[in-house]
C-alpha cells in the first residue's frame, strides 16, 4: 500500500517499482486515461481494471507477476478483491497506490481505506507539484480537514465569494483569462448540470473572442453544440483509434480540441499534459478522426471525478457550498502554480417570498455582456431585496470541510458500529433522557418546598431556565437547596408574577461566575430513582461510560493524535508515566467524543457557553487535564489586574506596525487579475 496526498508522485513510484521488478510487470487503473498515464510514466504493459479482471480471468497474468494499481481509491470493490484474490493464490505482487482522502470509486468504494487499515501502508509525504512552498503545508492541512489552512489560502487570494450567478460569471471569467493566455486550465464543479452551464458561458465568450469558430456546428451530448476550436471529453474508450500518438488508444476522460468538421467527420487533436516550465497548453501534432462526438461533452468544465489525477498550470473550483471534502481536496489541488475557489455566498436558486412573475437572472446576465462587448464598462448586477444574507466564503469552505463524505467498506462500516455501539454521543442522550425528568423533578420540589405557603403554585414555563441555572449551581459545588432558599430570602416576593423567573435573575448572579468542579466518575453520579429497575439501567450506562471513557484514554496512546500530543507532549514509555498521561488524554477524548468535537490540533476549543451547563462542566473537566497552558490562567483573575492587563495591551502594542493582511491579500488579488 503506497498513499499520498495530491502531487507527490504516486504514478513515479509506481512506474520505478516497475523498472526494477524482476519479472513480468503490468499495470492498471481504474479509467482508461489513468492507464495511459501509468503507460506513458513507464508501466509499459498497462490495461484498465476492466481488462486486467478479464485478463486474470483468461489466464493471461502468469504467477509470480507484479501488479501495480495507480489512482487506487477509485478502484471499485469487486475489482480489487478479485485482483488481490488472484494475486494472494499465485504469488503475486501487487502494489496499490492512491489517496483514500480523496474521491472513491463510483460503483462501490472503500476498498482502499479498508486495506491500508487492514494492512498499513507507505505514505508518500511532500507534495512536490505545487510552485508556491506554503501551498505544500496547507494541502496537507486541507486534506486533513484542517480549517485554519483556508486561511493562508485566502491571506494568498485563492477563495472568492460572491452570490451564485456572479460567483459563475466569475469563475467563467477567469477560466477565459487563463485560457487566452495559454495556460492549461481545469475548471470543476460538482454536478454534470452546472459543468455544462459553465461551458456554455465559456463557449459564448470564446467564439465572441474569435476563438471558436461560431458557424458550422455539430450535435454533442444532451443536444448541446460544438463547433472547430471548441474542447470536448470523449466519454468512450475506444481501442481502435490512435489518438494522436503511436500506441496511444483514445480513453474515457480525454479532452479534444476540434480543428476543423467536415462532410466526413470531426478531425481532432488531444489535449496533452502542459508545459512544465511555461504551463502552456500542448496538444498532439498529428490529427485524427473523432466519431463519438454524440456523447461527448464540452470540456471546459468538469466533474470532480473527471479531473482526479489531472495536473494543471491553473486549477479553478467552484464551490456551492454542498460538496465534501473528499471533493474539495482534489478540487483545490489540481493546479501546480495557482488553485481558486469561488465560493456561493448566498443558496442557489432561493425560493421568491413574493407572488407572481420574476424577471429571468439570464435575461439581465444577457444584458450585461452584451453591453460589455460593446466596450460599456461592466455593471455589477442590483442585488435583489428580502434575499438571504451572504456568508463569508471562508465560513463556507470551512463547513464543506467538516464533511466527511468517505465512503467505507461493509466491513468497516460493521466495525465502527460495533465499535460505536457504546460512543459516549449516544450514551449520554440515553443518559440525558433518564435523568432530565427526575431532576427537573427534583429541583420543583425543592423550589416548592421553600416558598411561603401563599406564593405555591405550578411553576411557569421559566422553570425550564431556573432549573438549568440550579444545575449550574450544583455543578459548581453549590447545594441548590441553600440557594434556592437564599434567593426567595432575599427579598419580598410581593407583587412578583413569575416566581421561576425572578428566581432566575436571582441565582444568575450568584451562580455564573463560579466554574465547574471535576464531576468524577459516571457511577458516582447515579441520582436516586424510585424505580429498581430504572436505577440499576441508569447504574449500567454509567458504567458503560465510565469504561468507554478509559478505553478512549488508551487508544490515544497508541494513536497519538496531533491534539493529543499537542496538549500532553508524547507519550511517556514507562508505565506509571503512560496511566497518568492516558487518564488526562482520557478526560480530554470523552469531552470530544461526546460533545463531537473533531479538530484534528486543537484538544477541546473555545469554552462552552453557560446556557450549557454539563457540556461546560465537561469542557472544565478536559480543561484541568491539560495542565499548565502557555499564557496567564486569567479565570481566576481580579477585576483589578484584569483592568491593568487590558490597558497594558493597549499601550504595548500602540507602537506596533499596523496590520496589513487585508492590504497584503488584496494586492495578491489584483495581481492575479492583472496578470
């Protein structure tokens, strides 16, 4: 098992691995162009999954062979488990190489993350596709789901937002600069519909240009049209055309560029791998004849899975907000000297609130080019009243990261349930669930039980607040009893109308400025039911709990996550050492897993609000566990030297130069337009 994040030269490795295996050697992937790039890195005998399958099936592979697997993630199930049964029976080698972060196999994927956790794997570690050295760290930050690496993305001017036509417009806008400039340019999108608008607005703008050719047209996919200068996609293999290259067979996934239709057929050339000094776009010298035009597609804009495995001078993605990241790593990565992003700020196509009729945004689209190709300056379009506000596109991005669209295998995916059948989500709601109602109960009875006679009635739906506050309290080591009697003492209820919330405004403050005590362990937090047998249920899942907790403890040492060894240090070899440090990890891993906080550096982020008093009193709890922090504990801090602290930072940083990121980043902006 070879895997890597994009760039670092899978395909290479393969191809060497081939040159000093001593026997036959034959390789494979999934499409059809993946092959012919493994054939043309220097696997000579090279076929499709597809064929390899029936090839083994024939009897064709002999024994002891190497097969070395490029692009592997995306091979499907069924192949793979019959080329490695195969190889497993005859001796033979096989070599799998891919990215299980990125996108998996269309009919039936996982097959790749189950065998590298089956059996580990060799991971390739430096992206050496990328021209700009922090582009190398982010993406691997971004293919680890690591939001802080959009940042540097947009600090360089790689994300743009806007609402979703212009957020088209402009991605369209800035394939056409790259693509009038030469560069060898990919544009994706997410669904095949929005890859055909896009290449629609592409080919407009290209034969407005004069570089496609606006007259005699032929029939593509979908009743689109194309006509001489225009790209396409074949989306057939076909074996019997050499496209443009001794020995090179036309393959599902090639980009052609028309030259010129005739009564006989369509002569194309195809688009070949760019310049690797300039970038430019290089195509085969030698035409041929194309006949499977009627399904193709323009080639302007892409799917994700079409562009896996692509290398390009300028990557392009648009981004609506609904992809994953498995889709936006790939996305983001395709480019050697620049990867944007333009970002939906806004849903697409929002329902009107008003009745009636709404002018098409095309017609206004139609309006504003025209004028721009009459020499008119370009008008922004008026943005329309009652729409939904604008994200930020960072904010955008960042929720497309936290998605995990993996696809896993049957097996995984009955081992994280087994393994998830006791999480501590799913414990603590049950656990919730049962001890919510007979505390509430609890807390009205005391209530109840302290008021004067003449002010005892059915408390009002501010209990529900009340009741949160008093377990603030009692997490807080309070006995809410005494504070309960306190708050009714404290002043005359006479007049009051509802006693749950002037209660409330009572305790509030008395309660809020005190912080959690450690809650110990779950079975010692068992209350007191009337039912036997809801109190020995209660007692199990506190128990559950307890060892869930311990186990996760465990498991962060033999893992040793970043945000573990971030917050503890590494984990310590000798055995008294490794139970303390297993017991704080264990703390700080419950607190994540059961409130799902999944920050691949950060331990347990920002301290929860107070309107959650048991996610804060976990928080808490983590918290201790970590230790001595870098900076000034400030909690517990007096108003006093909090003051002096705030007005120390005022005059230390007034001599400071002023900071110019914004300034920084729009400068990189314009020069990339400019350019």
């Amino acid at each position: 098992m070879i895997t890597g994040p994009a760039g670092t030269g899978k395909t290479r490795v393969l191809a060497t691995a081939a040159q000093i295996w001593d026997g036959p050697v034959f390789g494979t992937a999934t499409s059809q162009r993946a092959t012919n790039e493994l054939r043309a890195a220097g696997v000579h005998v090279a076929a499709n999954t597809t064929q390899l399958v029936g090839d083994i099936q024939r009897g064709r592979i002999p024994p002891g062979s190497l097969i070395v697997a490029d692009e592997g993630s995306m091979v499907s199930l069924n192949h793979l488990a019959a080329i490695a049964g195969y190889a497993a029976r005859n001796g033979c080698k096989l070599v799998l190489a891919g990215d299980q972060e990125q996108l998996a196999a269309v009919e039936g994927g996982g097959a790749m993350m189950l065998l590298a956790d089956r059996l580990g794997y060799v991971q390739l570690a430096e992206p050496v596709r990328f021209t700009a050295g922090w582009e190398r760290g982010a993406s691997l930050r971004l293919r680890a789901g690591d939001a802080t690496a959009l940042d540097e993305y947009d600090q360089h001017g790689r994300i743009r937002g806007a609402p979703p036509d212009q957020a088209t417009e402009q991605a369209a806008r800035a394939y056409v600069a790259s693509y009038l400039d030469g560069r060898d340019v990919l544009l994706m999108a997410g669904d095949w519909a929005r890859c055909r608008e896009l290449s629609q607005r592409i080919r407009g703008d290209l034969i407005h240009l004069g570089l496609v050719d606006g007259g005699r047209t032929i029939r593509i996919a979908d009743g689109a049209e194309a006509s001489a200068g225009d790209l396409i996609i074949c989306r057939r293999n076909d074996h019997q055309v050499e496209a443009g290259e001794p020995g090179r067979v036309l393959a599902n996934g090639d980009i052609l560029r028309i030259e010129t239709i005739t009564s006989h057929g369509v002569m194309v050339r195809r688009l070949l791998e760019p310049d690797r000094t300039t970038g430019q776009r290089r195509f085969t010298s030698r035409v041929f004849h194309f006949a499977g035009c009627q399904s193709s597609d323009l080639a302007y804009a892409i799917s994700g899975h079409s562009a896996q495995g692509a290398t390009v001078h300028t990557g392009i993605a648009v981004v609506t907000g609904n992809e994953d990241r498995q889709w936006l790593y790939p996305a983001m990565t395709r480019g050697t000297d620049a990867n944007l992003a333009f970002v939906f700020t806004t849903p697409g196509r929002p329902a009107g609130p008003a009745p009636g009729a709404r002018p098409a945004p095309e017609l206004g689209r139609y309006q504003r080019i025209r004028r721009e190709c009459q020499g008119f300056p370009a008008a922004r379009p008026a943005a329309g009243p009652g729409g939904p506000e604008p994200r930020e596109p960072i904010a955008v991005l960042a929720d497309v990261l936290s998605r995990d669209g993996a696809e896993l295998s049957a097996t995984q995916t009955r081992r994280r349930n087994l393994a998830n059948a006791d999480h501590l989500a799913v414990l603590n709601a049950i656990w919730s669930a049962e001890t919510q109602d007979a505390r509430h109960d609890r807390y009205r009875e005391l209530v109840t039980a302290a008021l004067p006679p003449s002010h005892r009635a059915e408390l009002s739906h501010q209990a529900r607040w009340l009741f949160r506050t008093l377990r603030a309290a009692e997490l807080a080591g309070l006995d809410p009893a005494e504070v309960t009697r306190t708050a009714i003492g404290s002043r005359d209820l006479a007049g009051v109308r509802d006693i749950a919330a002037v209660l409330d405004a009572r305790i509030g403050p008395r309660v809020y400025p005190l912080l959690p005590e450690p809650p110990g362990p779950w079975t010692s937090r068992v209350p007191q039911l009337p039912d036997p047998a809801r109190q020995a249920y209660l007692t199990g899942i506190a128990a559950q709990m307890d060892d869930r907790t311990r186990r996760l403890g465990q498991h962060t040492a033999q893992t040793a996550p970043a945000w573990a060894t971030n917050a503890l240090g590494p984990v310590p070899p000798g055995p008294a050492a490794r139970r303390t440090w297993e017991h704080k990890a264990a703390s700080i891993a419950a607190y994540r897993e059961m409130y799902s906080y999944g920050h691949p550096r950060d331990p347990i982020g920002p301290e929860p609000s107070r309107e959650t008093p048991d996610r804060r009193a976990a928080w808490h709890e983590a918290f201790l566990a970590l230790g001595p922090v870098d900076q000034p504990d400030v909690r517990a801090m007096p108003d006093g030297r909090l003051w002096l602290l705030r007005d120390a930072y005022t005059a230390e940083t007034a001599w400071a130069p002023p900071y110019a990121g914004k300034e920084l980043r729009l400068s990189r902006i314009g020069a990339a337009d400019a350019d």
